[in-house]
C-alpha cells in the first residue's frame, strides 16, 4: 500500500468517524429532548396527582377536625349540664331548709313575743 493509499484510508476513516459522531451526537440530542420531555410530562402528571392526593387529605381532616370540635364542645355542655344539676339540687335542698328554718324562727318569735307580752304588759 503506498502512502497516498493510507492517507486516502486514513481520511476517509477520520470522515467516516467524524460523521458518525455527528450522527451520534445528533441521535443522542433527539432522545435526550425525548427523555426530557416524557419526563417533565411523567412529573406534571405526577404534581397534579399529589396535588389531588393532598387536597383529599385536607379536605378529610379538616371535616375529623371540625368534627371533633363539635365532640368537644358537646362533652363541655355536659359537664355544665351535671354540674348545674348537682349544684341546682344543692342549692334547692339549702333554700327549702332555709325556708323551713325561717318558719320555725318566726314560730319562735312568736312565741317569745306572746310570752313577752303576758308577762310585762305595756305601761
């Protein structure tokens, strides 16, 4: 092979190789920009997922939420509600002796007030 055959080779190879890298360089760009775009689409779909997942989930607890505000507030009302009825009994069970005490007082009174009144008569 004379020199001029090998330069004829070796040019043609190093354009041969160079072309294919062009080529390459091209066919990996395109699937990249592929890649890329499944992926921002695979990602957009995944948001909007997560983003419906959330919003259920907000949504759940905001209604246990209210729910067990509305509990709590029924168990205060019933605390009150027992309290006021003992105390009511209490206070009902305190009136009707005093009231009975008070009776008796002015029974005494009386009493006294007659005897007072036999024993020293006005002058």
């Amino acid at each position: 092979m004379t020199p001029e055959d090998r330069d004829f080779i070796h040019t043609t190879v190093a354009n041969s190789a160079e072309q294919l890298r062009a080529e390459l360089s091209a066919h990996i760009e395109q699937s990249l920009q592929t890649t890329r775009a499944e992926l921002s689409a695979h990602i957009e779909q995944s948001l909007q997922t997560t983003r419906a997942e959330l919003s259920a989930h907000i949504e759940q607890s905001q209604e246990r939420t209210i729910e067990a505000m509305r509990d709590m507030q029924t168990e205060i009302l019933r605390g009150l509600q027992a309290f006021a009825t003992g105390n009511y009994a209490r206070m009902h069970r305190i009136e009707t002796s005093d009231t009975a005490t008070n009776t008796r007082i002015e029974a005494l009174e009386q009493r006294v007030l007659s005897l007072e009144t036999r024993l020293h008569p006005p002058q």
